[in-house]
C-alpha cells in the first residue's frame, strides 16, 4: 500500500479545512501486480487526521490478513506505528505530557492495522516516488471533489503514469511491472 493525504486550506484561519486520504493498493500474483484504489475524504480535518485515516480505511478493507508493506511520506503516521503506539497501549492510551491528539483515530488504525502483519516505511513526500505521488494525486482530489470509493476501486494508476509521462516526461525510468521486493 502506497498512501498518501491532502488538506486543502490549511493556511486559512476560521474556515473549512477540507481534506483527502488516499492509498494505491497492489498485489503481486506471481507475475503482475494487480492494483486499487482508495479514497475518502473529509469536510473540515487536518493533515494528520488524514494521514491516519489513509491507512485505517484500506487496512479495514482488506477480506483478510494480510502481510503489508505501508508506505507513506507521513512521519506522523510511519513514527506513530512502529515508535509511539506501543508506548501508550502499555500505558493505557497515555503519554508523558499532553493527552494523545487524534486519540479515537490511533485506536481505530490499531484495530485495523492488529489482524496484518505490516512493515511501515517512511518515503520522503513530492521527491519523485511515483506510487507517493500517484497516491498524493487520488487524496488531493478526495479533497477537492468531498468524494469516497465506498471500499477499493479499479486502478487508474496505469493511466495515470501514462499521462505524466506524455504531459510532463517524467518517470520514464519506472517499471512499473517489475517484481517486489522481498517483505521485511
């Protein structure tokens, strides 16, 4: 899963902040990936709260368990699984300081994150990673349209790429049908 979040207006003070969550979801069946979509949205949020809700809705919507690689440009997210959460599940859901932001989100994303076992991994945001960017594309438009795919939906991906190669010459070095990397 290649995830990314949007929120439109953040630098406006005393209006809505509308914001989208994104992921591009693959599967690799042995010789070909197999890809969907994912999106939703939210009226007035925040980047983080997007961010986390770019990793609760398609881990939520996997039929079964799954061992995920989770990318995401979000340290707010990658840092919150792998350093923070452990920490205040053993703690009660607390933490030294100030009460956890966004508490009712981390809850849910450790439901549905708890059933998969998941590698989360941190990648720089608008550097070039295509599947970041592609994912960046389907949130700021969540954002932009207030619209959700009501689970995973077929792939615009390949199309997607296409078009940035013709219109913008770029990713011309990525294949985009090459085999994983081993997980873990």
């Amino acid at each position: 899963m290649h995830a990314d979040e949007s929120c439109l207006g953040n630098q406006f003070i005393g209006r809505a902040n509308p914001g989208g969550a994104a992921a591009l979801v693959e599967f690799w069946t042995g010789d070909s990936w197999r890809r969907r979509d994912y999106w939703t949205s939210d009226p007035d949020t925040t980047n983080n709260r997007m961010a986390l809700s770019s990793a609760i809705g398609p881990l939520g919507a996997l039929a079964r368990p799954c061992r995920v690689r989770f990318v995401s440009d979000s340290q707010y997210l990658t840092r919150g699984m792998t350093e923070w959460l452990p920490g205040w599940k053993a703690r009660g859901w607390r933490r030294k300081g100030p009460p956890i932001k966004n508490l009712e989100l981390w809850k849910e994303l450790d439901r549905a994150a708890r059933r998969h076992e998941i590698e989360w991994v941190w990648v720089r945001g608008h550097a070039g990673h295509v599947r970041n960017e592609y994912a960046n594309h389907l949130a700021v438009r969540a954002a932009g349209k207030l619209d959700r795919s009501g689970g995973f939906a077929a792939s615009r991906f390949d199309e997607w790429l296409a078009g940035e190669r013709a219109e913008a010459g770029r990713y011309l070095d990525f294949d985009e049908h090459a085999a994983p990397r081993p997980f873990g």
